[in-house]
C-alpha cells in the first residue's frame, strides 16, 4: 500500500476533490516537520526530526432543512485508503443534523501561484548558528557555577487548502521557540527566559545567558514580603499571556448573549467602550513583520469562534481594543449575521502597544524610576475564575524581585495572583516599548506575540505560593 506521502500535497488535495459526491468539499493537506535540541545540566541531551502529514476532508451536504457538515482528520493516509476517507467525511454529513453555521463555502476561484510546489521543510540545520553560541553559554555556566537546561524547537507547516468553489490556497508557517532555564549549583535559585523566532537568526543564547546571570545573582538576597496589592512591572512574557487569554475570549456571540467581560449590561456587547485610560491598541495583521501568519481562514473543524464553512475566506488587520477603547470582537460569517458586528475571524498573532510603540521605554528605564515595587519574570498556571469578569488565577515563577529607588535589591517569595486582563487594562499606569516575546505558559498553543513591559500601580498578589 502506498502512503501519500509519496504524492505531492496538491496532487492529494486534487484527487480528493475529485473522488468528492457532496454538494460541497474542502480539503486541508497538512505537512509538517520539525526539529528540536534539549538540554539540561550545561550538555545537549537530545536531538531530533520529525515529519508528517495530515488529510481533513470536510464534506457539505444539502437538505430540506438546511445543510450538514462531516469532518474526517487522519494522518498518515495511503493513497488505497483516500477515497475511503472522503467517503467517511460523506457520510459524517449525512448521519449529521443541518449545521447551525452554515453558509455558503467561499468562493472567488483564487489559486496561490506556489500551490502546486514542494512543501517547506526544516531540520537539524536551523540551529546552524544557535547550537555553538548555546555551547558558549554552557562553558560561561560552568566556570560561574550554574547549570543551564531548556530546549529549542523548530516548526515548518505547509497548508494546502482546495474547495470544489475552485479556492487553491497555499500557506508555510515556520514556528520557532527557545527556552532557557539557569539554576545555581544547589539548585536553590532559578531564572527563566524565553523566545519564539521564525527562523533562530534572531536569538542570541548568550544574552539571554548573561539575563539569567544576572538575575540569579539578584536572588541571592532574599526577602520574605506577604500577600497584598503591589506597584508591579510585568514584562512582555507575562503580558502576553494575560492578553492572549483576552484574545481567547473576545468571542462576539458569547458576549452578545450576555456570557462574558463584553457583553453589555442590559443587552448587547461593549464595542466602543474604553477600557483604558492610556492609548493602548491589542490588534492582529497577518502580514505583521516577524510575525506574520496564514491570510486566510484554517479551520479543522466548526466550534467555538471558528467555522470550517469559512475556510479560505480572506484575513486583513483587525484591532480588538483601539487607542483603549474596545474596536471588534470574534465573529464567523455565522456569528457576524446574528449579532450585527463585522465579519472578524481569528488571526494567529497578536499585538499590543501604546502611542509610541516601538519608541517607548524599555523595562529597565522603567525598572530606574520605580520607587518601591515588584518586578516579575513571568506567570505560569494560569486558570479562569469567573468568565463575566474575565478573572484569571495563577502563580509567579523564577523570579519576583523588590525593586526600590530604582534599582532591583533581591528576590521575594513566589504569590498567586488574581487579576482580570480587561480590569488590568483600566488600572496600566505606564506601557513601554512593545517588542516580540514568548508567552510562558501558552507557548505550546501561541507563540507570535509582541507586547510592552507594563505597570500597574496594584497588581493583586493575594496569596504567599510556595511554588519555586
């Protein structure tokens, strides 16, 4: 039995549509490879490569009520067993009721010249330049007594998308992330840093290194602090894990029903509400440089602020909350007509920033005129509390120090936190210079992020953690 592996992409994607019965079909090849190094107590431990593929076949069927969908995911298909799995989508739509998002599959024939071409593949050679410079780093660990563990990571995904509308839609996403963990010796102290690159020519192992130094040296003062409201400066990691989570539930349905931060008290949703008193933007741009991400819609499945009846329809810049006021929420086609708000689909990136952007002060200037207050490294086991008022919990990690006149004087107990991102952004007293940073805790999911370190006058330490 020969695997599609050895047929190109689009030849799958042409062949599947053509052994379609249904009123309609979309198809989604997935290739994907990927390359990562591991390491822990200043030495690689591991390396490796790995390759894939992916067939979604999403079968349309119309009826006297409406139309149905099926959807049927498979990797590793054989070129015997494809028609089988058109087949299968078939008859997931037949056996399903009419979808409740159903609307016409995207039309307007646009193929993308590189349709046809090989897919994009990574290996072991991403980290040409990384992997010395990452050896530097663990003989400068050595010699200064510390150890430096972590991995990195590197992501190249080709999306072929065909529809019978006449849709040839063809995207590469590379994804890359490195993170470094630096312990002292008696593994008393621990200091994190993090990255997500497209391509590892912009990271730098040993500044990151030397960060990390730094701030273990920093932690060799401690000081005991108890559970209260705090001046804090978050750093862009920790930012962007509370905006992504914000980004998550800017869904325009769920706030239109009344569910969540945004719906309006009364009825409605709180578009053209400010929700900050500074000129903050939270906006998305496939086309953001170093960030950039598929223009048109993937989608798997229908669920949640997704339709797969959407798929390849156009993405552009979108800004959720404009100069502080709250701009679009999350709409399919579906859950556009039902509510009256624009058509938004979700863009896989995200950016927040202030009036000056890129010329706003870094974390350190920030750092230098702070007169007493907590600096974090970054947030991890981030939980939601209440969804109407957007309420997360969670804990710090690997690091929360005491700055005062300006200059850090030692690291403080670890707290849990409870802070809603929306009621945050009313309480931002300054934000600095927005620049690309990895989310700690959502990295697995959500990597093209660029924020401002930002500071909140009383951040909500409410708890003592003994989390290390």
């Amino acid at each position: 039995m020969q695997s599609t592996h050895g047929t190109a992409p689009h030849e799958v994607v042409e062949r599947a549509l053509e052994l379609s019965r249904a009123d309609g079909c979309v198809v989604i090849a997935d290739e994907e490879s990927s390359a990562n190094l591991r390491w822990a107590g200043n030495a690689l431990t591991t390396n490796g490569v790995t390759r894939s593929r992916t067939l979604t076949v999403i079968a349309t069927v119309d009826g006297a009520e409406g139309t149905a969908s099926g959807v049927v995911s498979r990797e590793a298909v054989t070129a015997d067993e494809l028609e089988a799995l058109v087949r299968a989508a078939e008859a997931a739509a037949r056996e399903a009721g009419p979808a409740e998002d159903a609307q016409p599959l995207v039309a307007g024939g646009r193929t993308d010249a590189a349709f046809t071409e090989a897919p994009a593949e990574t290996g072991i050679g991403v980290f040409g330049d990384f992997a010395p410079a990452l050896g530097e780093a663990f003989a400068r660990c050595r010699d200064g007594g510390r150890l430096l563990y972590g991995f990195a990571r590197h992501e190249m995904a080709s999306t072929y998308l065909g529809t019978s509308t006449g849709l040839r839609l063809r995207h590469d996403q590379p994804t890359g992330t490195v993170e470094l963990n630096a312990k002292t010796a008696d593994l008393s102290g621990s200091a994190w840093a993090g990255a997500a690159t497209r391509d590892f020519r912009d990271v730098d192992p040993g500044a990151m290194e030397e960060d990390l130094r730094r701030r273990l040296e920093w932690g060799k003062r401690r000081i005991d602090l108890p559970a209260g409201r705090y001046e804090t400066l978050l750093p862009p990691s920790a930012v962007a894990d509370l905006m992504v989570y914000l980004g998550w539930s800017l869904g325009g349905r769920d706030a239109a029903e009344g569910r969540t931060v945004f719906s309006r008290p009364g009825g409605g949703t709180r578009v053209g509400e400010r929700l900050s008193a500074l000129p903050l933007t939270l906006r998305s741009d496939p086309a953001e440089p170093g960030l950039e991400a598929a223009p048109f819609v993937v989608a798997h499945s229908s669920g949640g602020n997704q339709s797969a009846f959407d798929n390849g329809l156009p993405l552009a810049a979108t800004d959720w909350i404009r100069d502080g006021e709250l701009a679009n929420l999350l709409t399919t086609r579906h859950t556009a007509g039902l509510t009256g708000l624009p058509v938004a689909p979700s863009v896989d990136n995200l950016v927040l920033e202030a009036g000056g952007g890129s010329d706003g002060p870094t974390l350190e200037e920030m750092v230098a005129r702070t007169e007493r207050g907590l600096l974090l490294t970054c947030l991890w086991y981030i939980r939601e509390v209440d969804p109407a008022t957007l309420l997360l919990t969670g804990l710090t990690r690997d690091g929360v120090y005491l700055v005062e006149g300006g200059e850090v004087v030692g690291a403080v107990n670890n707290f849990r936190f409870n802070e809603s991102p929306v009621d945050l952004l009313g309480r931002v007293a300054e934000a600095g210079r927005t620049e690309r940073c990895l989310p700690r805790e959502w990295g697995d999911w959500f990597t093209r992020a660029a924020m401002p370190p930002l500071r909140v006058r009383d951040f909500n330490m409410s708890s003592v953690s003994q989390a290390s």
